[in-house]
C-alpha cells in the first residue's frame, strides 16, 4: 500500500534513533507499577478526529477501580460526552498486560504496558535508551476492532529523580488489504490501510500521570489514498492507592 507522504513521513521518521541526552547515566526506579486491591483511578479524556470529511471533538473519562480483596481483578468505566457506559471486567495479568472478559487484550493505561511497550530491558531507566519489538497489539475496550499489530520503538526522553519518567512510543502498524464489493459498480475494490502513531507518556512512580497520543490512519481505495488525524490525550486527575 501506498501511503498518503505525509503519513509516509511520519513513520519514517519515528523509528530514527535519538541522540543521547545529557544526564543519560541518570537512573531511576522501574517503570511498573503494580496494582494494589482497592487501587482508585480517574482520567480525564480527550480525542480529536480531523479528515477530509470529518471534524470532531469528544470528552471521556476513564475510572479504574481495582476489586477490594483481588487485585488480578478491575472494573473500568469509561463515559464519553458525559454519557456514562456500563463497567467493563478486566483481568491483570502478573506481567502488568490486561484483558477483557473474552480475553483478547486491551490498553492497560496505567501504568507501563508490554502489549504496547514491548517488554522494557532489565535494569533502571536511562536517558537516551531505546529498545524495539513488535506486538501483536491490544484491541478496543467495546466492540470487534481488529487489534494493533505492528512495530514499536521507545525512547527515553527524559527521567527526573526520584521517580518520573517521560517516553516517546512510536508505532508502525502492519499494512493490511482488503477486498470489499462497491455497490455502485458491483465491481471487486482492493482497500489498503496502514496507522502510525507518536506517543508521549509520562510516568510518576510506575504511575502514568498524562498520555498524548497523535495517530495518521492511511487509507488506500483504488489508489487513492486518505489520512484521518486522531489526537487522544487522557490526565490523571485522581488516584487513590487503596
């Protein structure tokens, strides 16, 4: 698939190395955090969609409550233009990852996610460290969303003792193509699409304290190629250890 050369831009130039920061032999504590029974936490959301034929603006919020005796267990509840939804259970499995009740994983946002993050190298966090993977990634919270399989490459960007650290996250996803029908010719159309996304996540104490995700989704029908931006920000606005 071809891509649009703005969205062709940026993933190319997600996956160049940055240069070593000053203070890189700085360390500082590990980047998980392991949930607590009991464990509160609220965010506050927002997601921006821009394309050709489409602008919009949407407000959530993301409250995690960990179970009070079990904290291999949580409900989430996620309200969108102030319309609560119903609670979502989620499994936490032991290497920090999370799942939904079908078991097919989904974004464990607060705190260091491998299904996203690759799994970070031994050792403390260092300015100017980088590592890579690819994940067969994690699919939405409601609904039948195929789940982000691609490339991913982390970066440190910066770490300020005792505890907080900021990543830079930078995704490229695996191309796929389909065949749909076109009701209006009848005729086989190949459709192609591609994302990549730049993240920044900072983290206090294993914590993610805010989250700014910039997202290029690519799509290609009978060679011509489209763009939709999606920026989605979620904030940390309380928590509550137990």
């Amino acid at each position: 698939m071809q891509l649009h050369p703005r969205l062709a831009f940026v993933a190319a130039a997600a996956f160049v190395l940055p240069p070593l920061a000053a203070g890189s032999q700085t360390a500082s504590p590990e980047l998980a955090h392991r949930l607590a029974a009991g464990e509160h936490f609220v965010y506050d959301a927002k997601t921006s969609i821009t394309s050709a034929q489409l602008r919009s603006k949407r407000p959530g919020r993301y409250t995690l409550d960990v179970d009070p005796h079990d904290p291999s267990r949580a409900l989430l509840r996620i309200e969108h233009d102030g319309k609560p939804g119903s609670p979502i259970a989620i499994a936490i499995k032991p290497d920090g990852t999370w799942s939904r009740g079908d078991g097919r994983p989904v974004p464990a946002f607060v705190s260091y996610d491998p299904s996203r993050m690759c799994k970070h190298p031994d050792g403390d966090v260092r300015v100017g460290e980088s590592w890579d993977c690819r994940v067969d990634g994690v699919v939405q919270y409601l609904g039948s969303a195929p789940p982000d399989t691609g490339d991913v490459h982390v970066s440190v960007v910066k770490v300020v003792p005792p505890g907080t650290v900021e990543l830079t996250i930078a995704f490229k996803g695996q191309a796929t193509r389909t065949s749909m029908l076109d009701e209006a010719t009848h005729n086989e159309v190949q459709v192609g699409q591609q994302t990549v996304r730049m993240s920044d996540v900072v983290f206090d104490n294993g914590i993610v304290t805010s989250v700014a995700d910039h997202s290029q989704i690519g799509t290609t029908v009978a060679g011509s190629t489209s763009v939709i931006d999606v920026v989605a920000t979620k904030s940390l606005v309380e928590h509550r250890p137990h």
